[in-house]
C-alpha cells in the first residue's frame, strides 16, 4: 500500500489511492473526521510516554525543520530548541507550554474515540513481530508479512536518512535525560493526557549534571 505522509488532509492528493496509508498528526475535530469518513479511512493512532515524546522532538528538531509546520505551527517549537538539551530551561519552559498542550493532547483526542485502532509504542517495541502483525490482521492484511517489513527497517537505516528520523527507539530513555524535579512538573501541567493514556512519573534520582552528560553521550 501508498504512504503518503502531510502535515494538513487539506495537503493531501484531491484523488487518493484506492488502498493507501495516510501518516498525519491532526486534531480530531469535525472537518478531519468527515473527510475521513468520506474517503473510508481506518484510523489508528499511536500513544507514546508524553515525556519520551517531547524528548524525541527535541531531537528531531535539529535535523527536520518540516517540524515548523506540525499542526500549522500550533506545537510553537521554537528554533533555540534545536542547540538546547533535556535539562535547560529552554526546554523546561517549552514542555510547560500551550504549544506542547497541543502536540500531546493530539493521542489524547484519538484515544477516546471507540472506532479508533489503537497501539501503544512501548508495546510495539518490546514484540513487535506479534503487536504489529495483530493490527496488520485487523486491518485485513497479512500478519506473515511482518517480520520481513521490520527487517528491511532497521533503525540503522532510519538513522541513515536526512532528517535522521530514526534515532534510539528506547522507551522510557527520558528517566537517563530529564531530572525528577522537571519531569513531575511537566507531569502535573498535563496530567490529564497522562492518565488517559495510562502513563505515569515514579520517583527515580537523577542529577542534571548526568542527565547533560547522557544527553551528549546519546547525541
């Protein structure tokens, strides 16, 4: 099947593969969910710790700047992001944000939605041949095909193209990089995408002055 992957449905081809994927990150408001429906799309949306996605942003910025246009701009990631790490105050203000509000709260939308397929990234990593080739037989496919998939998509590969787009594909890689005093208040400020998703923040220790060495050492 097609991948075809915008930032806006609006971007997306006026005529559309009779079987295609379509990757966006879009708010689940009327216009997206009739236009959906309009052209027979399943949706599945993907939950992931909210404090290892906003670690992975923070990564991700310093090599794709199609990042300015995730949900036209609303995510408000700024450019000093791009030279900041998980401990500076940069980033602590963002993930504190309005603009971080919105790129979380986008799963959150989906992931109250009945008719919604959903998949959880943790569990994806820990067996992925079985998680994914559940959803694959969901969705009508072929869940043998799986394996060969994964194989002809290393994370070495991922990490060979421009935007680096693959980088560690660790869960949990956000308890070595943001110190417990900063990830309970990026916590408490979005608590409810949190508990909807089922994530929590556990007392664990970490100095900055560690967590700055294991960013570098990652980078």
């Amino acid at each position: 099947m097609e991948e075809i992957a915008v930032h806006n449905y609006l971007d997306a081809p006026s005529t559309l593969p009779a079987r295609c994927f379509l990757q966006i990150h879009w708010y689940r408001e009327p216009n997206f969910q009739a236009w959906l429906r309009a052209n027979r799309f399943t949706v599945l949306t993907v939950a992931r710790h909210p404090l290892d996605v906003l670690i992975s942003a923070l990564h991700y910025i310093k090599y794709e700047p199609g990042t300015s246009r995730w949900l036209e701009g609303n995510t408000n990631l700024p450019g000093n992001l791009a030279t900041a790490s998980p401990t500076s105050r940069e980033f602590l203000e963002y993930a504190l944000s309005t603009g971080a509000e919105d790129l979380l709260s986008v799963t959150y939308q989906w992931w109250n939605d009945a008719q919604v397929m959903r998949l959880r990234y943790e569990d994806a990593v820990r067996d992925p041949e079985h998680v994914l080739g559940s959803q694959v037989t969901a969705l009508g496919g072929d869940a043998q095909r799986v394996r060969p998939l994964l194989d002809s998509l290393s994370m070495e590969k991922m990490r060979a193209t421009p935007n680096r787009h693959g980088w560690q594909g660790k869960p949990g890689l956000w308890r070595r990089l943001i110190v417990p005093q900063d990830a309970f208040r990026i916590y408490k400020r979005h608590q409810r995408v949190f508990d909807c998703l089922g994530y929590s923040v556990k007392p664990y220790f970490l100095t900055r002055g560690s967590a700055h060495k294991h960013w570098l050492q990652l980078l």
